[in-house]
C-alpha cells in the first residue's frame, strides 16, 4: 500500500482524535474535491505489473470520513507480485502530479513488506524524489536483515535515513506509539485552525449526526454485575441514546441506532432491543429489561449479536453505517467462542469500545474483544462515574 496525504492547515489533533479510528482516526478528508485548506488522503494499493487500485485524492465522491473508510475497506487485496518501483511512479503521475493543490505539502507513506520483482525498473524507486514529496519508506518483516533492501528503502525515502522505518508485523502500523509518531512527521506544526468546516464539525460529529452510526451495547448480565449496576448500566444506555441525534427513520442514510444486548451464556442471551431510532421504543425496552444474574460468556455474546442484531431479519445494521459495539464488561467471563467471536467482529468490521468497570478486570479479555486497540478500552471505577460529564462527554465524543 501507498498513501498519500496533503496537508496544508492540519487540525488540532485532539480535534481529530475524536473522529476515530486509526488510518481514518488520524486524519479528515475533507468533503470537498479540492478544497484550499484541509487534509486529503489518497491510497494506492500495488502487486504485479500493472495492477493498481486507487482511492484519488480528489475523488469527490469521498466527503466524509465514513465515505473514505468505505472506500479502503472497498479495496480488495491483490494478491500477486511486489512491483513496487512502477508503484511509485504511478503514484506520482496518476495520483500527485495533475491533482496535488498548490502551495500544499505532499506525503507519501510507502508500505512494503518485501524484495520488488527484479523485472521492474529499480530506477522507478525514485520517483517521488525532487517533486517536493516527502516520502517515509516503513518496511516490514525481515527485509531489514538483507543489506540490498534496506537500500532499497532507502532509496524510496530519497537517501534520507529519518525517513526509514521498519517494523516486525503489520499490526504495528495500528499500534498507538507509531500511529503518534506518524501524525508527528505528517503534521509536524498542528495549529488550531477552523477553515470553514472542522468547527463545526465537531460539534456535530460529537452528536452523530453527520455519518451513519449503528451502536450495539453489550451488557455482561453476570452475577458480578449486581442489581444495582444493572439499573445504573441501563440508565447510561438510555442516557447515551438521548445525547445522540438519533435517525429520523430506520433506513436514514445518517445519524445513530442503537441496540442493546444483554449476554449471559453460553446459553441466555437477551435481545433488549433491536437497532432502533425511536427513542420511546429504547425507553421502553429498558424500562421492562430484567437482569440476567447468570454465568457469561462475551464470545457467546458477540457471536449473537452478530447473528440477531447485526443480521437481524427486521431491523439488522445498515450497509453504509460503522457499526460500533460497546462492551459494558469486567471481561472476567467464560472464553466460550471467543477466538471464534473475534474473528467475526473483524469480518463485520466492528469497531470496538470496551467500558470496564472496577479493579478487578481481566484485562487480556478486554484486550481480545477491543480488537488490541487499547485507546477503545475505558477503564472507570464504578457504575456511578459513568453518568459524570467527564466520562459521559469523553465518551460521547468517542463513539461518534
Ligand atoms: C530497525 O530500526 C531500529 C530503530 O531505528 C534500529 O535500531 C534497528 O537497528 C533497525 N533494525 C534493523 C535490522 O536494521
Ligand atoms: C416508537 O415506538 C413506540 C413504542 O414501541 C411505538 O408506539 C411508535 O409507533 C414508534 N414510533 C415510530 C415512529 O415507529
Ligand atoms: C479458556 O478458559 C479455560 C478455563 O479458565 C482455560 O483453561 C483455557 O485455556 C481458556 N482458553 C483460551 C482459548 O483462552
């Protein structure tokens, strides 16, 4: 993979630490084709001679930050040879060199876990260099132990050093510590600045209103819970769906639903409500909701979520919405069809957020179900801090 991102006035990265999720987490297409201030991101996705896929930088069809998650996750891997010097140059002429803006800083982030064919022309590992691009060459695997490669990489970065790194797995790219180190070199100065749209944005994607959000709670119905929590837990989940600007119809193309499942298992497992918009049906569904006090399982749990609310017949999640799913656990439950449930929740691309209460938490199960993604893990004290504004905001602001 090739990526390219333009900058001119970055944001203030808190402001996009809101915005989620770790590619798209970091940086905002901004909703115009080519706009005067603002990021644009743009990927290639490179094999054999040839064969590119492409997500342009000025793409007008990507408006918004779930219009370009749907893209990538459009992107089908094409498996086949490393031709990664013809990559570059397709980079510059197809993606860079008609559409880059003026006067905006041009990035290249060159993906790469291996040696290019020996076919394609080395001289190509150039070609980004002296058309003002900064290029960061990352190599991962073990390529770093051949001397030829690492000077290929090397080249990539244009012979400069800082601008190499290697990395032993993939999953590293989505590890916190780089992907802070990457904003630093893609956005060296942030400043506060509110071109016409990041102002407001936040404000409205704070409340879910300006992409499509379908958010499914997981409660622990444990006996560790207690009656008491439940009450609290439920409370938060109708508080929640009334701080959020919910969909005005089922099939709204924006805004939020939500759905809560209370997980026992391996056998009980409650269906509060459906995905749903209508606020009195959720009030409702949690006035009537009665505490399972059972034995738990959160594989069990994720597996039915998955198959009655996620796919479920009536009201399951919508195509074009990310679907978030919310875990209100200690994570001290049985590990029944965990490996399995966290295959699945990737499949859907579930994205996570863990709200863990208390001291006691198990936390490689918190770890399994946030899909390793630590930020997505809140760990609270008690049920009664999760109606203070410090967590509730926090976590509004989160989830959307
Ligand atoms: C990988 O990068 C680190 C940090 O820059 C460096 O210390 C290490 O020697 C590199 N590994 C190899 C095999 O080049
Ligand atoms: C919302 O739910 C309530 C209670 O279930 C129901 O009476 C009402 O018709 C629903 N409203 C809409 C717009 O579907
Ligand atoms: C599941 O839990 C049991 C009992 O605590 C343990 O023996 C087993 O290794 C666990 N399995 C996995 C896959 O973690």
């Amino acid at each position: 993979f090739l990526l390219c991102r333009e900058t001119e006035a970055c944001l203030d990265p808190e402001a996009l630490r809101g915005l989620s999720e770790s590619l798209g987490r970091r940086s905002v297409p901004h909703p115009h084709a080519r706009p005067a201030a603002g990021t644009r991101v743009g990927v290639v996705q490179y094999s054999h001679e040839g064969t590119f896929e492409a997500i342009q930088l000025d793409d007008d069809r990507i408006d918004s930050l779930s219009s370009f998650k749907e893209a990538v996750k459009n992107l089908e891997w094409i498996a086949g040879g490393t031709w990664t010097p013809s990559a570059l140059k397709f980079a510059y002429n197809q993606l860079i060199k008609e559409s880059r803006r003026q006067k905006t800083r041009v990035f290249a982030v060159v993906i790469t876990d291996g040696r290019h064919d020996p076919r394609d022309d080395d001289l190509n590992l150039r070609a980004l260099c002296n058309h003002d691009v900064t290029v960061t060459a990352i190599g991962i695997g073990d390529m770093f132990h051949e001397k030829h490669e690492s000077e290929n990489l090397y080249s990539i970065a244009c012979d400069k050093p800082q601008q190499v790194r290697n990395m032993t797995r993939f999953s590293d790219l989505v590890a916190e510590k780089f992907i802070d180190d990457m904003e630093d070199v893609l956005c060296p100065d942030p400043q506060i600045v509110c071109p016409d749209l990041p102002c407001q944005t936040e404000l409205y994607v704070a409340q879910c209103t300006q992409r499509p959000v379908d958010i499914v709670f997981l409660l622990d119905g444990s006996e560790r819970l207690g009656e008491q929590n439940f009450h609290k837990a439920r409370r938060f989940v109708e508080e929640v769906s009334r701080r959020l600007t919910l969909a005005r119809r089922e099939d709204d193309p924006l805004h939020a639903r939500v759905a809560l499942l209370q997980f026992g298992g391996p056998g009980p497992q409650r269906v509060e409500f459906p995905l749903t918009s209508n606020l009195t049906a959720i009030h409702q569904a949690l006035e009537g909701a009665r505490y399972l006090n059972s034995f738990s399982h959160v594989g069990a749990g994720i597996v039915h979520a998955i198959n009655h609310v996620v796919r479920g017949a009536r009201a399951g999640a919508r195509r074009h919405a990310e679907l978030a799913f919310v875990f209100l656990t200690d994570g001290v439950t049985g590990n029944d069809s965990l490996e399995e449930a966290v295959h699945s929740m990737r499949k859907q691309n579930v994205v996570p957020t863990v709200v863990a209460v208390g001291g006691d938490v198990d936390t490689d199960v918190l770890s399994k179900i946030s899909l390793g993604d630590a930020t997505a893990i809140f760990r609270e004290k008690d049920y009664d801090s999760l109606a203070q504004p410090g967590f509730f905001d926090r976590f509004i602001r989160w989830i959307c």
